[in-house]
C-alpha cells in the first residue's frame, strides 16, 4: 500500500520521471543483498537482537535508481529520525538505536557508503541528498518521496513538538565549519553557545523568519540546551528569496513545526565513531528529556520578544 500511494504522489508531481516505488522487508532484502556500510559495527546483528523491521524504497528517477532505507519498530515513543548521508556511521548508528529503545522510523539512504547519492547499481550521482529540496531540482521527485514517507510516520504532524529530526556529522575541516564559524556574525542566526571549544557539536534548529524572538517551544529549547551546557543555534528562514536546497530551509518555510539536526563532529583516532556516537546519543537524549518537559509545561505564547 505504501509504494502504491507513493508512486501516485510522484505522478502527480507533473515531473518528467515518474518514480517505481517498491517496499521489501529484510528478509527479502537480505537474501539478495546486505545493507552495505550499515550492515558493519555490529549493526545488522543488532537490527536482527532488536526486531527491527527493515524495508527497501527502489526510487527510479530520471532514469536511475536510489535505495531508500526505512528501519522501522514499534515502541512507546514512534519517533522518526532522517540520516541522509551514508558515509556518516556515528549519526546512523545513534539513530538506529534510538528507534531499538523508543520506537519509530529511521530513514537513510544506501548510498555504498558515500556522502553523495549512489544508483543502486553503485554509479555516482553527483548530488548531496542534503541539497534536493526544493521544487526544480533534478531529485526533487526522490525529495518529495522522502518527505512524503517521513510525513506519514509522524505522529500529530502540526505538533510544534513534533519537530522533524535529521543527524549529521562534520570533520574538522569542511564546509559546515565554516558554516559555524559565519553563524556568529549572521543577522539571520541567533546563537545559543555554552561550549565554544567543540562548535562542531551543535544542535542546529531552523524556524520560520517570523518566530524571531517569540516562545516558540524550538527556541525554548535551544534555551534550555545551553543551560545544559549543550550548543545550539536557530537559522531563522524568511518564507521569501532562494533556498540551498538543505531539508532545514525546506522545512522552516513550508511548517510551522520546524527542523532539528543534531550534529556531532567526527573525532580524531576514532575510527568505529564510538566517541563521536556517544556524544550524538547524548544529544539526542538531552533533545527529547527537553520535549517532553515542554509537553508537560507549554511554554507562555509570546511574540518577538
């Protein structure tokens, strides 16, 4: 039923591809083949120890094909959490075993362990699957198909603490540094920092440009993070002007329910990403100890304060 209802979304998308949807559970799957880079760290022993059900996305675009992984469980909380890059084992491996112990989804793509999108056959795309979302570009098809999978998982969509929840992890030099570094002197970012030695480490929310200043349950939290001694910081998205193509931007124009990512940097002489996984899993557990005291005590509605 799923792949049917996806396959129509596409279609409807007025797109010149139309996408072959097909949903297959882990059995199937495995017998033809692993779960690439996923499969390693213990972690397909795990999906096995832990019930956790495993489906396939074939997503045909513009002639070509992407795997889309859903690591799927039933639990207390049925949270759903977005890995896009599959060469970042640390935010994988955290998401999995959040979903083990609350319940939920897990979407990530089979990329063979690349950064940026890979066929199924292994061919590389040239597309960071962090980049598609926007209306017009080339994989807006498969942007529109992972959103719209996501979107039936979640629970109480137009929750405000219902945010959309993606995991990455950074190196030490690269782009997102230098991202963190120009945040500080950015009209368009308001930053919550109580430990500037590990930047890398940052829980990176995006609201609509209109939620400045006022008690969105986001901004409480990011509040509430940095008396933890966690760093956050809001991008705030004006619903006018061009967009990068990143999930966050994407999400802070079209809802009002804003976007999440937990970053965590990769760290020196950790291989398996144990250490860095470790900080990510606090992350993550810090986030959602907030969400749900914010659910037993909403916040007082002010605006640009």
């Amino acid at each position: 039923m799923d792949g049917m209802m996806d396959r129509r979304r596409f279609l409807r998308a007025g797109t010149a591809a139309a996408a072959t949807l097909l949903l297959k559970p882990l059995e199937a799957l495995a017998q033809t083949q692993d779960l690439g880079k996923k499969s390693e760290r213990g972690n397909l022993e795990y999906i096995r120890e832990q019930g956790i059900e495993v489906f396939r996305s074939e997503c045909a675009v513009g002639g070509v094909t992407v795997d889309l992984l859903e690591f799927r469980k039933n639990g207390s909380r049925n949270e759903v959490l977005f890995v896009p890059h599959d060469n970042e084992d640390a935010a994988f491996d955290t998401a999995l075993r959040s979903i083990a112990a609350r319940g939920g989804s897990l979407f990530s793509f089979d990329s063979r362990g690349n950064r940026e999108l890979r066929t199924n056959t292994g061919t590389r795309l040239n597309q960071d699957p962090n980049r598609m979302f926007k209306p017009g570009s080339q994989f807006w098809p498969l942007a529109e198909h992972v959103l719209g999978l996501i979107n039936q998982r979640r629970r109480a969509s137009n929750d405000v603490l219902n945010p959309y929840i993606t995991l990455h992890n950074n190196a030490p030099i690269g782009s997102f540094t230098a991202s963190i570094a120009k945040s500080f002197t950015d009209p368009r970012f308001e930053i919550f920092f109580s430990d500037p030695k590990n930047k890398r480490d940052v829980v990176w929310i995006a609201l609509p440009n209109a939620e400045r200043g006022t008690s969105h349950p986001l901004r409480v939290l990011a509040q509430q993070l940095q008396m933890r001694g966690i760093n956050a910081l809001i991008e705030y998205v004006r619903p006018e002007g061009s967009l990068d193509g990143s999930l966050s931007q994407y999400i802070a124009r079209h809802t009002s329910q804003g976007y999440i990512n937990i970053e965590a940097g990769i760290k020196p002489n950790d291989p398996p990403q144990l250490q860095t996984r470790a900080i990510q899993t606090s992350l993550l557990k810090n986030i959602f100890e907030i969400i749900e005291e914010l659910r037993a005590n909403p916040p007082t509605k002010t605006q640009n304060t």
